[in-house]
C-alpha cells in the first residue's frame, strides 16, 4: 500500500453526529472525498437531509441524513441501523456534535449543566458504546471524538466551565476506551482543535479576538476545512499504529 492510498476510505461508512454544518460538515464532506460513504445524523431532521444530498451530488458517494438525538439510546441504536441499512457496513464514527454555553459558573443553572454535558459526554458514550458493540462483532473500527482546547485551558474572556469540563471529559474518554478497545481491533483518538470559524465560534467579535485570535502565535483563526484532514486521517489505515491520542490544532495557541 502507497502512503496516499493509506489515507483512502474507499469502501466504509462513517457515522458524522451533528453534520450538518460547520466542523461536522467539513468532517463529512472530507470522509466522502476520501472515499466513504457518510450517514450526518443531527436533531435537525430536515437540515440533515439537505446537507447530506448536496453532498452527495458534490462528491457521488452515498450520503444520507438522519434524525439524531445522540443522547437518547433508542436514537443512537437507530443510526447505526441507518448506516447498515443505507450501505451494509458501519467502520468509522466521528463524534462531533457539541454545545457550548458562555456563562459564570456561579450563575448556571443546573438544567443547563446538564445539557451540556447529556451532548457533549453522555452523547458521545452512547455513541461509542453502540457503534462499539457492532465494531467489537467485526473485529475492527475507529472512532474520532472531536474534542477542544478547552480540555487543557480556561478560555477568556468568557467563562464556560461545563464546556470546558465536558470535553476534558472527552479526551479520558477517549483514552479510557483506547485502551480497553484496542484487543478488539478498534481505535479511539481525538482531535482538540483551537478557535475555527463556526456558527458557534464568533472568532471576528471585537469582544473576543484579542484573546481568542491575537494571543495566538499564528494569530488567526482555522477553517473547518482545516481541521478535516486531521480526522480523515484518524479514520484512516494512515494512523493504523494510533490509539489513544489527543492530536491538537490550535495555531499554537496552547503554547503559552
């Protein structure tokens, strides 16, 4: 096998939560490019649905969109029938789908705590646990949590302490399930990436950007199109000997 054909996912199915826009569609759009068919799975139905045919056009894979609630285990035990049902196979899931709250810690409350952390973490274990169990029954699979910086820093100038305790959660996790997983041929890594252009990310606020942006080394922010080949290449043969790992795509920004 050449270096580049170690990147191809010709022939999988990748599971894509919260696909449908911003780093999850970049995500998709970049496992379809490399050959895999895609199931975007998001609680916006309908937003879903187009996303996933416009990608299909674009790149001629099968793609489809699908309801997802990725705290509910009904709902998580449905996509993973949607990826078997649409392509006869499921080999890679990408744990994206995220929420994040700006707010003091003394002033949240606990219905928001919680639902920052039934998405962020809850989400992503019944996630893994269901894609798991079918990757445990064929002996492979791989599985990508996007995770964030957050994991390592205290962002400001807005507080958000249930992100940023959620995605630390993300990456034990991740490490946790690496090593139990890894007898049964399934990978488990992570991307922490830094400040990307998103609908949740306001990177251009003149509230933000001084902190966010300009105490970066590299002193501007990603596009989701940049932090995409990193999970391709975790989904991938190309990272075969990785397990476990946080990779970090921050500019620099954890440097200081």
């Amino acid at each position: 096998m050449s270096v580049l054909d170690s990147f191809s996912l010709s022939g999988r199915t990748a599971i894509v939560t919260g696909g449908y826009r911003g780093l999850g569609l970049a995500f998709a759009r970049g496992l379809a490019e490399a050959g895999a068919d895609v199931v975007i799975g998001a609680r916006d139905e309908k937003a879903s649905a187009g996303a996933a045919a416009a990608l299909a056009e674009e790149t001629g894979r099968t793609v489809v969109g699908i309801g997802l609630d990725v705290a509910d285990q009904d709902s998580a035990e449905r996509s993973v029938a949607a990826a078997l049902e649409a392509t006869g196979r499921l080999d890679i899931l990408v744990n994206n789908a995220g929420i994040c709250i700006h707010r003091p810690a003394l002033d949240i409350p606990a219905d928001e705590w919680r639902e920052v952390f039934d998405t962020n973490v809850h989400g992503l274990w019944l996630m893994s646990q269901v894609a798991g169990r079918h990757f445990a029954q064929q002996g492979a699979g791989t599985i990508v949590n996007i995770g964030s910086i957050s994991a390592q820093i205290v962002n400001r100038p807005q507080w958000q302490p249930a992100y940023n305790a959620s995605k630390a959660a993300v990456h034990q996790l991740t490490k946790s399930l690496a090593a139990e997983w890894a007898p049964l041929g399934i990978r488990v890594n992570a991307v922490a990436p830094g400040y990307v252009k998103t609908e949740m990310a306001p990177v251009d606020d003149p509230e933000f950007k001084p902190r966010w942006i300009d105490d970066a080394p590299m002193q501007r922010y990603a596009l989701p199109e940049e932090i995409a080949p990193t999970v391709v290449y975790l989904a991938s043969d190309a990272s075969s000997f990785m397990t476990g790992s946080v990779v970090v795509i921050d500019g620099g920004y954890t440097l200081f």
